[in-house]
C-alpha cells in the first residue's frame, strides 16, 4: 500500500467512495446512540453486528463525531481496494 493518503470530509465524495466499493453506511448494531461507532459495510460480511443506516444519520453522527475518511491516492478513482479509516479531522478539515 502507498503511503500517499487522501482525507476528506466531502460528503459527495465520502459517498462517491463508498458506493464505487460497493459499501453501504452502517454502525455497531448494539446501539443507537448518536456516539455509537460508525463503519461502512461491504458486501454485508458482518452481518449481525451492523446495522445499515441512512446516508443521513450516517453523516449527521460522522460530522458530531469530527471525522474524516482517509483512504490511500491511487484509489482516488475507485480502484480495487476497499482500505479506509475514519480518523479525527485535523485543523482545517470542514465539512
């Protein structure tokens, strides 16, 4: 993997993302805290443990959580791998 990574807090663009890796917004199933943890579901292999959430709720408890999506530049395009991380924003990163 490169160490050349991409963050962004872009809606458009987290969701671009997302849905070019076949991956649908979703939880930790046990909760429904706002605070509960976020996570993308591919393909639904964790069936049971995520619950699928709307793109709203996905972002609303995205951007109450100051996150971002950091991911490596070569799949800026959709490219095969599905890696990311939701990461802290930094100064500067807005939504």
């Amino acid at each position: 993997m490169t160490s050349h990574r991409h963050i962004t807090t872009d809606h458009d663009e987290i969701r671009g993302w997302i849905q070019a890796h076949h991956g649908v917004p979703a939880r930790t199933a046990t909760t429904t805290d706002t605070a509960a943890a976020l996570h993308i579901d591919f393909a639904a292999v964790r069936p049971g443990e995520l619950e699928h959430i709307s793109w709203e709720e996905w972002f609303t408890a995205f951007d109450a959580q100051g996150l971002a999506l950091c991911y490596p530049e070569p799949h800026l395009r959709g490219g095969a791998s599905a890696w990311f991380e939701l990461v802290p924003r930094r100064g500067g990163i807005d939504p």
